[in-house]
C-alpha cells in the first residue's frame, strides 16, 4: 500500500480519527464509571470486623495489664530491665500499692497465682491476712459486725509477705530491684483525676485518724489532678525493706534468703513494732507479736476442667471455688449450646451463678479451721444435679445444695443458711487486678486489696502503711464456716485466675469488684473459652451480674432475683428476662462495677495477647 496515495492516507487518517474518538469516549466512560463507584473509605474510617473500643495488644516479649499506667509502667520496666513474669508482677504490685491508695495499700493483701514454665506447674500464693490473736467475735458483739474501716477493720498485712513469696517461688531479681520503681512512685507520682476525686470524698472521714489524715491532706489541703503527690513516710518504710534485702544479698550472695531478709524487716523489725504500738494506742486488737508470727505459704489451686480448658483458682479460704462451680453447673446445664448474649444464655447464667455463690455462702471458709466438701462441691456430678436445679424462670429463694452426698457423707445438720445483720451498712474499700505474661510462657495473677475508697484510711503511725479492711467479710455467727477465729483467714473476695490449655499457659485474668469479682471473669471466660471470641472483645461484651445472694461484706446484705444488667443488651433480650422473674436493674452501657484485665498466650502461635477493660479505666501494654 502507497502511503501517499491520497485515498489510503486520507482512510488512515479517518479511522486515526476513530480511534482517537473511540479512546476519548472509553475514558469518558471509565470516568463516568469511577464515578458511580464510591472511593475506598479513608484510613481513618475504616472498620475492622469485631473492632473494639481499645485494641487487644500483641506481642511476643511481654505484656503487663492493670489498674493504672503507673502499675503498667513499673512491671514493664522490670521486663525491659530482664525479669520475668513474677518480677513484673511484683514490681506492678508495690507500684499499685503507692498509686492506687484508693482501692489497695501497702497493708492489705495479694492473693496469687503463678505458672512456671520451666516446671509446668501452677501455685498459689494465699496472699490473704489472719485475723489477729485478740480478735474474737465477742470483741464486736455490740456492733454486731466487724467494721470496715479503722484500727479494728483489718487482718494482718500479708501483700509484702505474699510478694516475697511469689519472688523466691518463680522470680529472679531482689527485692530491691523490682521495689525501686514504687519507691521513686513513693518520693511522687503525679496525682490523677479519679484519686483526686476519692479524696475529695474521702477527706471528712479520714479525719478521724490523724495520721492518715496527714498523710493524705498535708497541711489540711486536698491533693489536686497534675499536682506531685509525695508519701515520705512510705517511701521510708519501702526504702527500710529494700536495703535490708540488699545488704543481705551482698553479705550472702543467697536472693532467697535476702528476700527473707527484706521481708522480716518489714514483719520482725521496727517497722513492725511501730505498726503494734499505733494499734494498740488506737483501740486496735493487733500487736507486734501477731506480725512477727505472720507467715503465709504456697497452695495447690482449686481446678476445673472445663470446656477444654483448666481453670485454676486459690482455695476454699476464697471465693475463687465458686467460679469454678459456677462454670461446672453452666456447663452441665449446655451454655455452650446457647448464643452468647441471647436470653436463654444470660438466663442460665444467672441461674448458675446464684447457686454457685449460694453455696459459697454455705460452705466456704478457711480449711485450718472448718470442714470443707471440696470434692463433692467440684465434682461434676454435683455440678450435674445443681444445673437441673435450674427452670425457665428466675428463681427468688436461696438454694443451698447437699455436696457432702457426693462424698458419700450423710449430714446431720443442714447448710449454713446467712441472714442480713440489722446494723447499717458500713462503707468498704475495693480492689485491683495484675496480669503478665512473658515470651517463656510464665503467668502471674494476683488480686490485691484493701484501700480506703468508702470509709476513710487508717495508717498505722507514722510508717505510711495504710491497714486492710478484711476483717468486715468475717461472720460473727458461730455456726458459720466463716466465722471469726483468731489466727483464721476471711473468706476473702479476692480471686486472681489462671487458665490453662492441654497443661500449657493459656491466660491470667482478674478484676476489682467484690462479691463482682468472680461473675465478671465467668461472663468474660465463657466467651473466650466456651466460644472461642478474641480477648478485648469478651472483655468489652454486655455483661450481666447477679446481687441475689447474702454478700461478704458487713451485713451481708441479699437482693433475691436482682440482675444487674448493661443498657447494651438489647431490649427483647431484656424483656424475655423480665418475663421469666428476672428484677432488672439497668445500667449504663460499661455500669458493671467491675475492670477486668488479662494477659496470656494464643496456644495457635505461642505469641502474647492482652486486654484491658475500658469500665474503671484499666491499662495494659507489652510487645
């Protein structure tokens, strides 16, 4: 073909034009096309599925979860600076104890549970205080209870002992290592909006103990949120321990046995004797001789088995067996079966729940000191014959079981049955959680206590140790399993959990609360182990809880069929449990007074996860 050929050029130039044309309209119709299709949304609106109101962290060097930054900070710090699990834990411990003053002090206790990896073997560190040797029910018979507050409300400091314990038993640093971040906490940390607020509350009661008083309101001013908050009589008691501990590990090169040193220093020494005489010169029935013979020790937990799952919790001296129970009897009753939040779900946990704590009622208490059915009340058969207690409506009664049949033992005598005391309700104090996991696997929960939130502080003299408040959750009725004894552990609420897969680490998990503690795990653990949901998102499900039994603390009082329920769930759920005998009490969408928080391990991948609850502002962080 002749390219100058002017019929071939002209052709060429025509279906050039064609073309030309042809392409102009394709782009005009992509971009009429683009344009009926909506852009990928930005980064900043995306929505993951199942999103969360706070991230779940992940890692696979470690992760801390606990009430405040500052408990968070500390026990990261000690990971960074090459401690485990344990030496976290602890640290995040005395930090909370110097930050978190409201719901736990250097005085109180620390119930706890760790997993070695290296023995595969889970322990529990009781953690829980004795009543003192002058401490009778007589003592109180006027009152009629034992006071939630004040030289008279609390058992023997047992948190130092406890983290003693945890630190010989699986850590491998001093205590002076790990106690340094809560001392420089001691020397001033910047005070925070809640604990601004408790004080503002708290100031005319704590007036009535002046040393508390002083400590707390310096010059009679309350401490303001962004201000220095400085406790130099503590940071003296906590500088005391930490360089016996140091001298001792110096002098003998032996950890353990300069942990013990650290730890006498606090139980055998002045400080000691400085907490005996402030007592005794307040009215209080606690004496130096009472702390020097103070010594807790290191359980077996309680287990169940579980949807395929080992939960391991403290003893029958706790109400952590009745989790357990709980868990048991839900199972047996085919929780598994329902949908997670429906009405038939929530209705059989409930149900589970309030026969589970009735019977903690009737017949938890110390071992030392009462006779305990634990197998017949852990044993699925029991568990079996609880579950088919529970119909299709709420039931309004207490309902005590018979676990002594299951061992083969004929009672004579019925359950213990409580009674609400006829005295007005006195304030208590509250709680909080510690969980870490470290790239070895090992676990540690502890559940420590005893603040002043309600009520007031009482500081011993001038050693900055505010006292605990767990001498309220003894009974006075002699025929109890609870009643008080001297030298006998309260029946504490206290319950720090562990969760194990096929023998290995699974999760560390617990929460403040109460009475609370132990049913906001179960709503939490029936997600994540029952139906396999991701951790931050259990934790932040709608939650329900139950106030029908007699609860621990002073009156004991009971609240038969009320349910406390979060305005997430949905109304029709919220209906058909009102139309089965449910009384609902309605709550904001986060209300349930609980803050769980949990680290552990994903068995698929051995990598690390946490969570923190966004109800009370809980913190968790790692890598």
């Amino acid at each position: 073909m002749n390219e100058d050929d002017p019929v071939s050029g002209m052709t060429r130039r025509a279906l050039g034009g064609w073309a030309a044309a042809g392409a102009i309209a394709g782009v005009a119709a992509s971009a009429t096309a683009r344009s009926q299709t909506p852009p990928p949304p930005e980064p900043t609106r995306l929505k993951s599925a199942g999103e969360t109101l706070r991230p779940e962290i992940v890692g696979n060097f470690g992760i801390v979860a606990a009430g405040r930054h500052y408990a968070v900070a500390a026990g990261t710090r000690i990971l960074m600076a090459g401690g485990n699990a344990t030496d976290a834990g602890v640290a995040a411990v005395f930090a909370a104890a110097v930050t978190e003053i409201s719901h736990f002090g250097f005085g109180g206790e620390a119930p706890t549970i760790i997993f070695d990896s290296q023995t595969k073997k889970a322990s529990v560190i009781n953690g829980q205080g004795t009543a003192p040797a002058l401490a009778t029910p007589d003592k109180f018979a006027a009152l009629g209870m034992v006071p939630g507050n004040g030289p008279n409300g609390g058992t023997l400091p047992a948190m130092v002992d406890a983290m003693a314990l945890a630190l010989q038993l699986n850590g491998t640093m001093s205590l002076d290592q790990v106690m340094q971040p809560a001392i420089e906490l001691a020397d001033g940390f910047v005070m925070y909006n809640f604990l601004a607020e408790v004080f503002v509350s708290q100031q005319k009661a704590t007036a009535k103990y002046r040393s508390a008083y002083d400590t707390y309101y310096p010059g009679g001013k309350l401490p303001k949120t962004g201000e220095i908050f400085r406790q130099p009589n503590l940071a003296r008691t906590m500088r005391i321990i930490a360089q016996a501990d140091k001298a001792a590990l110096a002098k003998t090169g032996d950890r353990k046995a300069a942990i013990q040193a650290g730890r006498d220093a606090f139980y055998k020494g002045d400080i000691a004797r400085r907490i005996g005489a402030a007592m005794e010169a307040d009215g209080g029935l606690m004496r130096y001789a009472d702390l020097a013979g103070y010594k807790g020790r290191v359980e077996a937990p309680a287990t169940a088995d579980v949807f395929g799952y080992t939960v391991c919790k403290g003893g029958f001296w706790s109400q952590g067996p009745a989790l357990l129970l709980a868990l048991n009897i839900a199972e047996a009753a085919g929780i598994a079966t329902m949908e997670p939040g429906s009405e038939l779900y929530l209705h059989t946990l409930a149900e589970s729940i309030k026969l589970a704590f009735d019977d903690r009622n009737a017949y938890f208490g110390d071992p030392d000191y009462a006779k305990i059915p634990a197998k017949g009340l852990l044993s699925k058969d029991y568990a079996a014959a609880r579950a088919r207690d529970i119909g299709p409506r709420a039931s309004l009664e207490h309902r005590y079981g018979d676990p002594w049949a299951f061992e083969g033992v004929k009672r004579s005598t019925p359950a213990f049955t409580p009674h609400v005391l006829k005295k007005p309700p006195t304030p208590t104090a509250d709680t909080t959680a510690i969980e870490v996991v470290d790239r070895q696997g090992n676990l540690f929960s502890c559940t420590p206590s005893s603040g002043w939130m309600l009520g007031g502080a009482y500081i011993a003299g001038d050693t900055g140790v505010p006292m605990s408040n767990r001498m309220t959750v003894f009974d006075l009725d002699p025929e109890s399993p609870n009643v008080l004894v001297p030298g006998k552990r309260p029946r504490t609420t206290l319950s720090p959990s562990l969760v194990l897969r096929d023998g290995a680490p699974f999760l560390a998990i617990g929460t403040p609360g109460g009475d609370n503690q132990d049913q906001q795990i179960m709503n939490v653990l029936l997600r994540v182990l029952a139906f396999g949901e991701p951790l931050q998102a259990a934790i932040e499900a709608p939650r329900i809880n139950s106030n029908h039994f007699h609860g621990s603390f002073a009156i004991k009082k009971d609240e038969p069929g009320v349910l406390e329920i979060e305005d997430r769930v949905p109304q029709a759920v919220r209906d058909g449990l009102t139309a089965r005998g449910h009384k609902l009490d309605l709550l904001g969408p986060f209300g349930v007074s609980t803050g769980i928080v949990a680290a552990g391990v994903v068995p698929e991948t051995g990598t690390l996860r946490g969570g923190a609850d966004v109800r009370r502002e809980r913190y968790a962080f790692g890598w």
